[in-house]
C-alpha cells in the first residue's frame, strides 16, 4: 500500500494535469470568445451551457464522482469562461471596429 507522501505525490502531479487542462480548455474558449464576436454572435449561449453541465453529469456516470460534483465541477468551469469570453468579448475590437492597415 501507498505510503501517505506517495499518495500526495500522485495527488500533485494530477493537480498539475488538471490545471494544465483547464488551462488549454480556457485559451480555446478565448479564441471561441474571438470567434464569436467576429461572427457577431453573443458571448454566451445558456442552451449551450446546459449542454455542458449535463455533458458532464452524463461522464460521472463512469467514474466515482456524483452527479453533484459533476455539475459543480462543470458549473466552476462554466463560471470562469464565461467571466473570461465576456471580457474578450467586450474588450477585443469587432471586425468593423478594427484599425485598416495601411501600408
């Protein structure tokens, strides 16, 4: 059996794989944000939202999470990219606010 300093070990270097996820998971949400904005759709879609919350209570199924942590989880997640897609969103020019290069 895992000694308790091996078992945070193991704890550390999933963390490390979680934030690095998340982390990945967030940038494509900003160029989503860009995306969107280009296409002059709104930042935020509550339909898709649902989808994902359910998306992810769904996947607990398989693993030893509960329904609870799963949509808690997804809910965290979902807060921060939407606080981040809003900022970019508002801060990054539209296509027709964006300066013409001129040469």
């Amino acid at each position: 059996m895992p000694s308790v300093d091996e078992l945070r070990k193991q704890i550390e270097s999933i963390d490390k794989d979680i934030i690095d996820l998340i982390a990945t998971r967030m940038e494509i949400a900003d160029e989503l944000a860009k995306e969107k904005k280009h296409s002059s759709q709104g930042y935020w879609d509550t339909g898709v939202e649902r989808a994902v919350i359910d998306r992810y209570m769904e996947l607990c199924e398989d693993v030893s999470l509960s329904v609870g942590e799963a949509k808690l989880i997804a809910e965290v997640i979902l807060k921060i990219s939407k606080e981040r897609q809003k900022l970019l969103y508002d801060s990054e020019p539209s296509v027709q606010e964006k300066p013409i290069k001129r040469k």
